[in-house]
C-alpha cells in the first residue's frame, strides 16, 4: 500500500480594503468557500473577509503550523510585500482555484517550504 499523501494550505484572505485574515487549512477549495458564505459571527463575516490572495502548499502539518505562526507574526508591510510578491494586483484567486482540479493534483504556489526558512 502506498503512503497517504497530505495537502496543507496556508493562505490569506482579503478584504476589498484590505483587512487581512491569515489560515490553515487541508482543503484550500473548501475552506475558502466557507469563508465565502460569510457566516454570522467570524471574523472575516464581520470585515467581508472573502478574497483569496495569497496560498502557501506544503506536504507537512508541521512545515505549515510553522509557516502560519511566522506569517501572523509579521508586520502588515511584510505581509504585503509577500502578497505583491506573487499577487501585485491582490487579484481574488477564488475564481481560478474552483477550475483546479482536486485537491492532490492542486499545483502548489512557487512559495519555497518553510522548512527551508
């Protein structure tokens, strides 16, 4: 039997004004589709938190624990020069990840490991 692979996400939302809400997750599609839905009394309800701009994939829990506490760790001016890295407009990803394909063959963002950093 082959060994199971797993997916982890580490991602940030956005609002229109750029309030910002950083997670993790093992089903980036889903979890971002609930945010979406605004449900009463979150966060990201409160400030419509819904705009998937950034993600981060890694193979491993740990790897992505430890990147989501560096990242809520940062000031907001690291957190935006990591999001205009790779999303200079803070285009919504949301669109484009509902065409990937499932999860396992979900291509991971160009950001290195945080096992690396």
């Amino acid at each position: 039997m082959p060994p199971r692979e797993y997916h982890f996400w580490v991602y940030i939302l956005s609002s229109r004004s750029r309030n910002l809400y950083i997670g993790i997750t093992n089903n980036l599609k889903q979890r971002t589709t609930t945010h979406r839905k605004q449900l009463p009394g979150t966060y990201t309800a409160r400030y419509s938190i819904h705009r998937l701009i950034h993600y981060e994939y890694f193979r491993y829990i740990q790897n992505a624990i430890a990147r989501e506490k560096q990242l809520k760790h940062w000031t907001r001016a690291q957190k935006i020069a990591l999001i205009e890295q790779s999303n200079p407009t803070w285009e919504d990803l949301y669109p484009k990840l509902q065409q990937q394909p499932e999860t396992p063959a979900l291509p991971p963002t160009p950001q290195p490991d945080s096992s690396t950093t």
